[in-house]
C-alpha cells in the first residue's frame, strides 16, 4: 500500500469517529460552556441539542433540567441519543448510574407543583417536557427521570392537550426511564402520534401520572411500538386507560406489570390498559390491583379491549376490580378476535363477570364478538350478580379450551354465565371445581335460549340452589340447547332441584357422561342427577345416550327428575343408559305428565316402568369395577356388556375415547379388556357370514370349548332377529341354519355362553 492511499483511509477513519461526538451537559460546570469535556460542559440540555448532529451523544450529569418557558420544550434530534445518570466525572457511559446519579428533566418551571395531584399548580408548568418532530427518525433517550410535564384539559386545542411528558411525532427509543407525576388530557407521561411516529420502551417505570385518556400513554401510530419490562403503577385517568391507551395501533407489550392503577370517572373502562381496533400482543405482563372505581357503566378492571385483534398470552390478572362488569378484563366490539391463552385470573371481582366480560357491542344482529381462552385458570373469582369467573351475551361466540374453574362465586352461574339468544358458548377438556352460585349453575348458567356445548370436561364439588354444576334455561324463543359429552359430574350438589343439572324449557343431546355421588340438600327437593322442568308452552325434548348414572341422591329421582305443566308436552328419551341408585327410584316424576320414553338397551338397578323395551334389563346390578374408588367402568362379567343398541344415536366412541364394538355397551365406558371364557382363545376363534343365494347363515368355530351356546341375530338397531340354541361337541365345527326373510345390509351376530359373550357383523 503506498503512502497517500494509507494517507486517504486514515483521514476516512477518523473522519467517522470524529463525526461521533460526545456532548457534555452539567448544570453546575463552571468552564467554558461549550460542552467538549464535564470541565467544559454545556449548562443547559437545549444547547447541546442544537449543537448535535445523527450518530451524537449527549451525557447528562445528575440534577434537574427544565425548559426556558412555558411553550418551549426539549426538541429531540436525528439519531442523536441523551444519556443520563452520570456524576459528572466519567470517562465511558458504561459507568454512570441513573439510580443513584438522578437526571430530571422537568416541566415544573415555578417548583411549586403539588405531587399528590398533577393536576395542581400547572398553569405555569411547561407544555410537553419533550418534544420529537415529525422528522426525526431514532431519537434516543436512557436514564432520566421524567416529571411535571403539563397539557391544558379537554377544551385545550390540538397538541396543547396531547403529551405532558414527550410528545412524539418521529421515532424514539427510551430506556431506563422514570416517569413520574406527569398530566396530559390525552397521555399523562408519553403520547406517540401520527404516522411517521413508532417508538420502543425498554426498562422504565410510569408512576402517578394522570390522564383523562391514557394516565400514562395515549398510543395512537399506525407504525405501532414495543413495550418491554416497564412497569405501571398508581396512574390514573377519569374516561379510559388508566395507564396506557392504545388506538388503530399495532403493539407488543412484553415482560412487564401493571399494579395499582385507577380510573375513577363515571363512564368508559380500562382500569390498566384501553386497546380499540388495534392489533396487539400482550406477553408475561402482571396485571396486580388495578381498580376502576366509578358508579356507572365502568368495565374492565385492568383491561379493556373492543374491536381488536388482541392476543394475551402468559398474562397474570390477580385482584382486579370493575364496579359494572369485568373484574379484569372486559371484551367487547366485533370484527376482531380476541384470544387468551396460558393465562391466570385470580381473585378479581366486579357486579358482572369477576374476571371477564365479552359483551358484543354492536347492533347489527349478524355480527359476532369472538372471544378464546385456551390452557387458562380461573381461580377464587367474584361476581355480584353472574358469571364468577366469565360472563357472556349480547351475540358473543366464546370458546374455551382445556381451562381450570376454580372457587369461583356469583349469584348465576358461579363460574360462568351467558345470555341473550344469539349468545354462544363452546367448552372442551375444562375444570370446574368447587365454584358456588347462591342462585344457579353452581359452575355455569346459561339463560335465555344460549346454544352451550360442552365436552370432555369435569364438574366436581360445584354448588348452587338450583343446578349445583349447570343451569340451562329458555325463555320464549324456543332456542336453548345443551349438547354435554364425554364429561364427568361427581359430587356436584344442589338445595332444591338438579344435584349436578337443572334444565328449564331447554333441549339436550347428552351423551357418554358419567354422573355419580351428585345430591340434593333439602328434603324435599328433585332430580339427584338431573331436574328437567317445562312450563308455558315451551315443549322440551331431551335425550340420554350412553350414560351412567350411579349414587346419585335426591328425595324425587335420584338419578332424574321431571316436571310439567298441563299445556307443556316434556320428553325425555333413553337409550342405553345405566341407572344404578341403591335403594331409590332412578327415574320420577315430580309433577304433571311428562314422558319418559325408552328407545332401548337401558339397563336399572330398580325395577322402572318408564323401561319398557325388551332390550331394557331391569332390577340388575351394572358390575362396576370398584365404586368406592370412583371406577365405573366395566368388569368382565357386566350385563351390560355388547347389551346397547346399535342405533344411529350412539356414539362411536366412549367416555374415554375408545372405540365400541358394533353392539355397544350399556353406559358411558365400553368394556376393554379380556370377557371371562372357560377358553380364553374361543373370542377370535369362530367367524360367521352369509350366503345369499342358499338363504343359509353358517357359523365356524374352532377352540377347546364344547358345550351349549346361543347364537343371537340382531339389527343395526340392535332388534333381536333370530336365536338359536347350540351345542358344540368337537375343537372344530359348522353350524349352517335358514336365514329369516331380511333385507341387504349389515347385520351382526352374538355368541353367549356362560362367562362368555362375543360379536360380530355380517353382511347379506
């Protein structure tokens, strides 16, 4: 390399570190002012921002910083960054120390501010402590503290009401920041805004700023933002947003906690945090104590979200109150989903929903609100009136999936409530434990024609006076209906009616579920298991398929109770069902003429008439596995074994998912392990089929087993078609007879010895 072009790149290079000065700012420096060295430092913040250039620092040693006057503020630059924190005698930025070296920047000119209320002594406070201008791009500023900013109130005009902290048109990162005892009618502490401004906030803390909109921030950037490990506390506004307000913007709100935090204005919502028509993510935030305390229509404790699509995820909310509805968290708005996942409320409170509220906030009867919860726990939630943990309505669509109720208390629906018509509510693989309703639905209550679907999911311990785990109503539209599988009811109890289910005028599909242990309280009350009741017209039809019902206890049906009214036609309709209740009736009527209806393969302890099929075993014990232990599964020598019928209304599967045979069992489990044979081998050992053109059925078996067996023909409906009485004398051997007159199409066969029961389908 020769000697001018090393000439040339060492101009270049230091040209570059040169081009990145370090400004100097200390009040109290004595020296020159002309900020080269803390000796030399400049004495005011401005100066050093009118002298810097993109790529700059400016250092700031500890002490307050204000600006001029009243309609002057800190003006930021292009990519030059303030750093505050430093003593005044450092040589690398890496050794200040904001905490114990405090930089102020400070919007209260006169001293006199009165930090119990931002609010007074602000006349003469400066209008926005910071300001970013539209073009600038990469602000930064890290370690100050930032209070006594100051914006006039709602009749103020454009910017002068916006931002008593910073207000930010360009983009800005801010880190390791303090904002304190700020006020602004829109953002208290920090308003971002306009399409040019995005921003990102790492490590800082907003505490006793207040707003009328956004305590803290008012987010309004199309651009959007980050928001990480910050923290709120005790920030307040009197509309929305006690401490952050976010609006048609996209944010990430990471790592960070809300506590303390309050609205006390008579209308709107957002204890903590207001999000509408943004899209945003919240991740790992703690939402602790926020309250919005006024005396009418006030919602969402800690947040409020409306027409967002708005994912939460690992979020805390613990101890959170509203006084109207949504203890921690009101939904509302349509045209977005809002999803929940992973997430814990715990101990919040309000008159309606003590954790959530959905309430659909549109008028147009088409639209829905669409609200999911996924892997969440509610835990020790209260509501004055309905829904402990959650309460739904006004064309709300909600899901949840694989979550925990727990202790949760209200009036209706001590877990959770819905109402209104088009109102919707879906649960899979949830827990409903130990929640109590003083009212109804000790876990859930649904009134006024809800559609509620609920599967593979547990109810245990839950109580209420009527309905201790559910209550499903309707009221004129003739539209409720509850489609319950796969579930398990045990120990729910209930002081007047439905020990485990109370269903007034409402339609059913129940299938596959086990209710066992359920009561009733009082003496005098009905339905141990279930209470189905009709009144005024409003015809109810319920059907029971493949269920178990066992141990259950009530003065009037102790597994179910009916009642009707004269000009009501009620029916509910069983097939395959078990009904095992030691001592008392399993099915009764508690007054007027409802039907009980037998379709078939139902197998009672008692000797019920409502059982009147001859596929219906009366008087017989089901042959649990062990009772005590709660296993109401199968031992090998049941009745109810292949004794279902195969009816296009049976299910597939069982309780616990399995398959079932072509002849289902009777109740919620199909038996799976080996039948008792006096050969073990004889259950795969024998085949069957049809020939057509012979008209002759024959059956092959091959196994040690010999003696007398029925072979049995049955229908898809499980009809008993034809028998025959057999005796096999060799290891192998064919037994051929005369089909009946019958149709194409599948039907089965079953062998039965003593200890001995098997099936199989044929075609013909």
């Amino acid at each position: 390399m020769n000697k001018a072009l090393a000439l040339l790149m060492f101009i270049y290079l230091t040209a570059g570190i040169q081009a990145q000065t370090v400004y100097y700012v200390n009040a109290s420096a004595t020296g020159s002012n002309n900020g080269s060295s803390w000796a030399n430092a400049f004495t005011t913040i401005q100066r050093a921002l009118t002298a810097s250039f993109t790529g700059d620092e400016i250092w700031v040693a500890k002490g307050v910083y204000k600006p001029s006057q009243k309609d002057s503020s800190f003006i930021l630059v292009s990519g030059v960054t303030l750093l505050g924190g430093f003593d005044g005698t450092e040589t690398n930025k890496n050794q200040r120390n904001p905490q114990t070296n405090v930089t102020i920047l400070s919007g209260d000119l006169a001293g006199d501010d009165d930090l119990a209320d931002p609010k007074i002594n602000r006349f003469d406070n400066a209008l926005h402590v910071i300001q970013v201008p539209a073009d600038v791009i990469g602000a930064a500023l890290d370690g100050f503290t930032i209070s006594g900013g100051n914006t006039e109130g709602q009749t103020g005009l454009n910017d002068n009401r916006r931002g008593g902290g910073i207000l930010a048109y360009g983009t800005i990162d801010i880190n390791n920041c303090i904002f304190r005892h700020n006020y602004g009618y829109f953002g208290g502490a920090f308003y971002p805004r306009g399409t040019n401004s995005g921003f990102n906030l790492t490590n800082c803390r907003f505490s006793g700023n207040i707003g009328d909109l956004g305590g803290a921030m008012y987010i309004l950037t199309p651009r959007g933002g980050t928001i990480d490990n910050c923290r709120f506390e005790f920030n307040k506004s009197t509309l929305s947003g006690s401490a952050v307000y976010m609006q048609q913007s996209p944010i990430s709100l990471t790592n960070s906690m809300f506590s303390d935090n309050e609205m006390t204005g008579n209308t709107n919502a957002g204890g903590a945090v207001y999000i509408t028509e943004s899209t945003a993510i919240l991740e790992n935030v703690d939402f602790l104590g926020n309250i919005v305390s006024g005396t009418s229509g006030i919602r969402g404790g800690a947040l409020f979200v409306v027409s967002s699509n708005a994912e939460i995820k690992g979020c805390n909310f613990t101890n959170n109150r509203a006084t109207n509805s949504g203890g921690a968290v009101h939904v509302a708005g349509v045209g977005a989903t809002t999803k929940f996942s992973d997430c814990m409320f715990t101990g919040n409170s309000a008159a309606f929903g003590g954790a959530i509220t959905n309430y659909n906030s549109s008028t147009n009867p088409s639209t829905f609100l669409k609200v999911e919860y996924d892997r969440c726990v509610f835990e020790g939630n209260t509501a004055g009136t309905s829904g402990g943990a959650i309460s739904n309505g006004f064309r709300t669509n909600c899901r949840i999936t694989n979550s925990i109720f727990d202790g949760n208390t209200a009036r209706f629906g001590g877990a959770c409530f819905a109402q209104n018509d088009t109102t919707e509510v879906y649960f899979s693989d949830c827990e409903f434990n130990s929640n109590q309703a003083t009212s109804s639905g000790g876990a859930m209550s649904t009134n006024a024609g809800i559609r509620t679907t609920i599967l593979k999911s547990i109810f245990e311990g839950n109580t209420a006076n009527i309905g201790g785990a559910l209550n499903i109503s309707e009221d004129t539209l003739d539209r409720a209906l509850l489609t319950l599988s796969q579930s398990r009811f045990n120990f729910n109890s209930a002081t007047m009616q439905g020990g485990a289910v109370n269903m007034q005028n409402a339609d059913g599909l129940i299938t596959n579920n086990l209710f066992i242990n359920n009561f009733i309280i009082e003496g005098t009350g009905a339905g141990g298991a279930f209470s189905i009741n009709c009144v005024n017209g409003d015809n109810t039809n319920v059907k029971m398929v493949n269920n178990t019902l066992a141990l259950n206890e009530g003065p009037v049906g102790s597994g179910i109770s009916l009642f009707n009214d004269d000009m009501t036609p009620t029916k509910v309709q069983l097939l395959n069902n078990i009904l095992h209740h030691p001592g008392n009736n399993s099915l009764d009527v508690e007054a007027g003429n409802p039907e009980f209806e037998s379709l078939g393969g139902n197998l009672a302890l008692d000797n019920s008439t409502a059982l009147s099929q001859s596929s219906d075993q009366k008087g017989k014990d089901a042959l649990f596995v062990d009772t005590g232990s709660d296993n109401y599964q199968l031992t090998s020598g049941s009745p109810c074994i292949n004794k279902g019928l195969a009816s296009p209304d049976a299910p597939k599967v069982d309780l616990l998912g399995k398959n079932r045979d072509a002849i289902p069992d009777v109740g919620a489990y199909e038996f799976q392990g080996p039948i008792n044979t006096r050969d073990e081998s004889a259950a795969s050992l024998w085949s069957v089929w049809a020939s057509e053109s012979a008209g002759m059925l024959i059956l092959t078996m091959q196994s040690g087993f010999t003696g007398e067996f029925t072979a049995r023909v049955t229908d898809a409906e499980g009809r008993t078609l034809q028998t025959q009485r057999l005796n096999k004398s060799s290891e192998k051997q064919r037994f051929e007879w005369q089909m009946p007159e019958i149709c194409n199409g599948v039907y089965y066969m079953t062998i039965q010895s003593e200890g001995y029961s098997s099936s199989k389908p044929f075609i013909f």
